[in-house]
C-alpha cells in the first residue's frame, strides 16, 4: 500500500548583504529560484524529484501586499507572473502554479494545506518557495544603480487573495490599519496590565529581545547579524528613534532585506520511490489555522483568541511540552506577537530560545515569507537529531491571521488531517458605536510619531454612558488631545468625543 503520510524533505536559504551590484545583485525571481533549487538539491533524491513537483506556490512578494496599490515603490520592475518565472527558471511544470495571499502565517498555511493534498493523494510534491530584494531596492535608488526586472511569462497562475478584508470601513476612516500602530493598541493595553511605565515597558521588551538578536548574531542567513544590548534596543536614540509609542526602530520587523527560503514536501511513499533518506524526512505533527475578529471588535485587546484556541489544538493533538520544546519560533514583527503565544503556551519568555531565525526585527523581516526561513530551519535542525519536536507559530495581519505547526523527527501512529473548528462562540464581538458623542475613556492609544517627533493618533474608547467602544482621531494641531495620547499612561484617562462628517474626533475632557 503507498503510503501518503506528508513529510518535509528538503530546504534552501539564501541572504545577501552586499550593496546593489549592476548584473550581480538578483531579483526577488532569481532568489526565489536559487533557495528553490538549492531545496530541491537538498532533499538527495537519486533520480526524478522535479518531475514530481505537482504545485509550485510563490509567497507573494511586499510590494504586492496591498490590492489596487504599490506598498513599496519598485522602480525596477517585477515579474507579472512570479510562480511562471521560479518554474522557467527550474525547469519544472507543475500542474498548479500559485502566488499565495498576503500574510506571515501564509508559509505555515501552505505547509498545512499541502500536507493534507499530498496524504489526499492529489498531488505528489510540492515546491514552497519566496523571496525579497527590498534592500537592494531601496540602496539601488539611493546610489543611482539601475536593474530591470520586468518579466512577462506566459502561462496560467492562481493570483490568491484573502477572500475578507482585515480592516473594517470604521476602521480605515480612523486610520486603524498601519501595523505598526495597531500592534501598538495591543501593546499598551498589556503594558497597563503590567503596571509598568513606558520606560519600564521598553526595558522588557529590550530583556525580550536581546536574546533574539543572540541568535541572529549567530545565524548565517540573517540580515542583521549583529548582537544588541537591552539598551540598544530600549533607548532611544538618533539610531534607534521613536515611531510609534512603545516602539523603537530595533523593536520592530525590518523589512528592507535581501532574503529567500524554500522547502520541499513529498509524501514517505514517494520519498521511498525516490530514494530520498529517510534522516531526511520530517513530519507535520499536528497544525491548524484560525482567523481572529475585526480589531475594533475584540473583546481581550492584548491578545488574539483565535491564536489562543489554534495554539491549545496543536499542542494537544501533538503531545508537545511547550516548556520543554527547544526548537521554538514565535512570530516576532512586534513585541506583542511573542507574548501573545507566549501566554497561550504558558510560558514565560525569560532565558528561552524562542526564534530559530533571530527574529523580524534582527534576522530581518522578508515580507510575507518569513515564516519559511523559521521552516527551514526545523527541517535542517531536526535532521541532526535522533528525537526532537519543534513548534512553529506564525502570524499575519493585525493578530488576525493564524498557522500553527508542530514538527518531529518521528510519528507516532497514522497521519491524519487537521480536524480543528475553532469555537466563534467564545469570541463575542465587542459593541460599537461608530458616531459617538459626549465623555468617554480611553482603553488604549496609538501614540505615533514623524521624524522622531510627536505627531498625533488614535484612541480606542469606550463612551461613559453605555460602554459602547468606538475609535476616534486627534487633530496634530489639537495640543489638548496630544497632551493625552503623550501621557506617561493615557489609559483611562476621560476624554470627550465628537462625530463629524463620518470621522469622530477626541480632546481631553
């Protein structure tokens, strides 16, 4: 009988430091390819590995991570049609070509979604791969260097999107749609939690994310290798500057990085048939995917449910110790994603390795395929071990988006596929009101900076009279409102809210 069991066979990583180099420096296609190749080079199959590559999926690159718009500005140009190039390039012809949705718990989900294809016996193989070249282009603007990177292959692909946006209309007309200051909501109410000031918080967060930068130091494949202090990382700094409270530069995801994995799967039958060894093999244990409420609509603002419950699904199903698993990577593009799974896992962060890579901010944040680098390496690490369990928790959107995988050198019984439903009842959304007017109290604050200098932001509130939330603005030039969102803790704090042509507006009461 074939046995159809999933397994992960082979990985690639590529990283370039260098500045940009006319006919040198290689496009986000041409690194795709390279860590593709290498991971198929990787597996050491005898014979006929890339004739089996039913699906080539192509995490989708930064710039592509808004619709209907550039996130970053690319004078140099891209391939129309990323899996086409990757696939010329190789030399393969796969039945599905698919450029994945945005989104870093995409590389985890395609795992999950090609494991359970693969032991479904509908395709044979498949070929994850990604890559950036942010830093090339952002260095190749500033010194005047020129590349063209335009591609036109011919051929069908499946262009994949989220089927439901992540923020609501409510939500963008406020501004509640930058990353970066949405994690902040998130982070300041678990800092109020704490009881700590915004210099107490920083220090955490420096203690958090030292170690991480320690394991980028010594990561081959990061882009910033270099070891950071709890003081290089919390204060601040004409280096490490403000940019939205809590946040110092060091304490975010960098994503201008020239970066690429790729990783292998199969199935043990065909594994077999192909002679790949069996030291080779790595097994998906047990994983699910969860998608988390609107933001404005989250009851527990300082941590995501939904992670919660795919977090709870994967450690029961798998067996796994969180306290005890020493192969661990924690999605990292802000503070908050860590201790989030953190709580989840019950464990506390101090003196535990939790990244295989070093992290977002450190090993440096590839867009939406990070989480592949994370893959790849439990493939190569477990390969070294006689026994061992690794645990991947990868995060997109706003908390909103979900993968979990748990991986080991063995297995323990049959595979079989995911049957998690997370429980919606559990996660009941909060009220809004979205025209609010009268006193109101902060429950958390997006406190943004320009330039290193205090700029203006936003409020989630709850209005006094009947605890509905809504969100509201402040006006830079509104000195009263900025004097609450700079506060040493504006949470709390009562502020009086007003509703005017679709925007509300707040001020200190």
């Amino acid at each position: 009988m074939f046995d159809t069991t999933p397994i992960l066979v082979g990985a690639g990583q590529y990283v370039d430091r260098d500045g940009p180099v006319p006919d040198k420096s290689l496009s986000p296609a041409d690194i795709a390819s390279f860590v593709a190749d290498a991971a198929l080079k990787d597996c050491n199959a005898t014979r006929g590995l890339a004739d089996i590559i039913d699906v080539l999926a192509v995490a989708r690159l930064f710039e592509h991570s808004v619709k209907d718009r550039v996130m970053w500005p690319n004078p140099f140009g891209c391939s129309k049609n990323m899996p086409g190039s990757v696939a010329q390039r190789l030399g393969i012809r796969p039945s599905r070509l698919v450029y994945a949705e945005v989104g870093g718990e995409t590389p985890q989900r395609l795992v999950n979604q090609m494991a359970e294809a693969i032991y479904r016996n509908e395709i044979r193989g498949a070929l994850i791969t990604g890559a950036e070249a942010l830093a090339t282009i952002k260095n190749a603007r500033r010194a005047g260097v020129e590349f063209d990177w335009d591609e036109e292959v011919s051929g069908d692909f499946e262009d994949l999107w989220p089927d439901k946006p992540m923020s609501s209309d409510y939500e963008n007309r406020h501004g509640v749609n930058v990353p970066i200051q949405v994690y902040a909501l998130f982070e300041q109410v678990r800092r109020n939690q704490l009881g700590y000031s915004t210099k107490e918080y920083r220090e955490s967060i420096g203690k958090l994310f030292t170690t991480f930068s320690e394991v980028a130091e010594g990561n081959p494949f990061a882009q910033f290798p270099t070891r950071r202090s709890i003081d290089d990382i919390s204060n601040v700094s004409s280096e490490n500057f403000l940019l939205t409270e809590p946040y110092t530069k060091w304490m975010v995801a960098q994503d201008t990085v020239n970066q690429g994995a790729a990783i292998v799967m199969t199935s043990v039958g065909m594994a077999r048939e192909l002679s790949i060894p069996e030291s080779n093999w790595i097994y998906l244990t047990a994983y699910a995917d969860a998608d988390d409420l609107m933001v404005s609509e989250r009851p527990n603002l300082s941590a995501s449910q939904a992670q919660g419950d795919a977090l709870s699904y994967v450690v029961d199903k798998s067996n796994l110790k969180p306290e005890k698993v020493d192969l661990m990577d924690l999605y990292s593009c802000f503070p908050i994603a860590v201790t989030s799974t953190c709580g989840h896992l019950g464990i506390t962060p101090a003196n535990r390795r939790l990244t295989l890579t070093g992290g977002l901010p450190f090993f440096g944040g590839p867009g939406n395929n990070y989480s592949l680098h994370a893959i790849a390496e439990v493939v190569w690490r477990l390969r070294g071990k006689a026994m061992g369990d690794a645990l991947i928790a990868a995060n997109g959107g706003y908390l909103s988006k979900h993968s979990v995988g748990a991986y080991s050198k063995k297995i323990k019984g049959h595979w079989l596929p995911s049957d998690f439903r997370p429980d919606r009842g559990k996660n009941a959304k909060v009220l809004l009101t979205e025209s609010p007017n009268g006193a109101g109290v902060v429950e958390s604050y997006s406190a943004i900076y320009q330039k290193n200098k205090q700029y203006g932001g936003y409020i989630i509130g709850r209005l006094i009279e009947t605890n509905l939330r809504f969100l509201a603005v402040a006006s830079p030039s509104d000195a009263k409102a900025l004097s609450v969102l700079f506060s040493d803790n504006p949470i709390g704090s009562k502020v009086s809210v007003t509703h005017r042509d679709g925007i509300n507006r707040f001020t200190a009461a």
